[in-house]
C-alpha cells in the first residue's frame, strides 16, 4: 500500500474521491470496505457496486465521510462547481510548521503553474496544487480575521 500525505490529496472525479475516502479509511482507521458498510447501515456488495460506478445517495455521503475520516466527496462536489473548501477556522494561533506548510503549499502550486505553462505537467494536476494553496491561504485568512474572537476548544473523544 502506498503512503500517502493525505493533506495533499486531491480527488480528480466523484469514483476518485469515493476510492480516496476508501484508502483514507483504510490506511489510517484499518477500516475495509465490509466495516464501512456495516457502519453504514448497508451491504458491502452495494457500497462495492457505488465505488465501482463512482455514485452514491446524496444522503449517505456524510456517513460515509465520517466513517472514511476525510471529506474528499464533498471537497470534489465543491471544486467541481468552482468553489472552495475550507475548515472553519478558531482563532487559534498559526504555529511555525502551519506557516511552513502553506508556504510550501503555496511554492508546489508556483511550481505546478511553471510547469503546465512549460508543457510538463498536465492540467488536473496543476489545478489540484493550485486549489489546495488557495483552500489553505483561504483558512490562514479566515483565521487571521478570527484570531480576536477565539472560540472554545471542546475535546473531541
């Protein structure tokens, strides 16, 4: 199984972002395909059949989200309409390796552009890097604007 930076993902159609939330779940929870099912509530032959033709219910998406651990149905959804998503923001103080991680999200997606613009990288690839800089420097913002009314940090358990 390959190792992935999961911060860097991004889906690039619906059957791709239900297979990442696949991998996602069972590289981090060990979940399979039959345990999400059967959090889910369903057979594992038809979520097998959903991740085989890239549909799914609307309704069940968050669940399978949930159980998965990570959101790239919805970030896809999003992107596909050319909007962006991003984590609500606390107000929290960005730490040193926050900061380096945008700049390096944001040098990746320079890069990409570089690159595409030179006939080396290919257009889904350069836009991916492209929209996790933006999603990322859009959270900085948003974090920046919130900083003065920090919210209430609940345990999660």
């Amino acid at each position: 199984m390959i190792r992935r930076n999961w911060k860097r993902v991004q889906p690039t159609s619906l059957r791709d972002a239900l297979r990442l939330c696949k991998d996602h779940a069972l590289e981090k929870k060990n979940y399979s395909v039959e345990r999400i099912a059967d959090l889910m509530g369903i057979t594992a032959d038809l979520l097998y059949k959903w991740l085989a033709n890239g549909r799914m219910p609307a309704s069940l998406i968050p669940a399978y989200e949930h159980f998965t651990g990570i959101h790239f149905v919805s970030r896809w959804l999003a992107a596909s309409c050319g909007h962006l998503t991003i984590a609500v923001p606390t107000g929290r103080n960005a730490s040193a390796s926050d900061i380096q991680a945008l700049q390096e999200l944001l040098n990746t997606a320079v890069g990409q552009l570089i690159k595409f613009h030179g006939g080396n990288a290919e257009a889904d690839a350069t836009l991916a890097a492209i929209q996790q800089g933006m999603e990322s420097l859009a959270w900085h913002k948003g974090n920046v604007e919130k900083h003065l009314q920090p919210e209430f940090e609940f345990n999660q358990e």
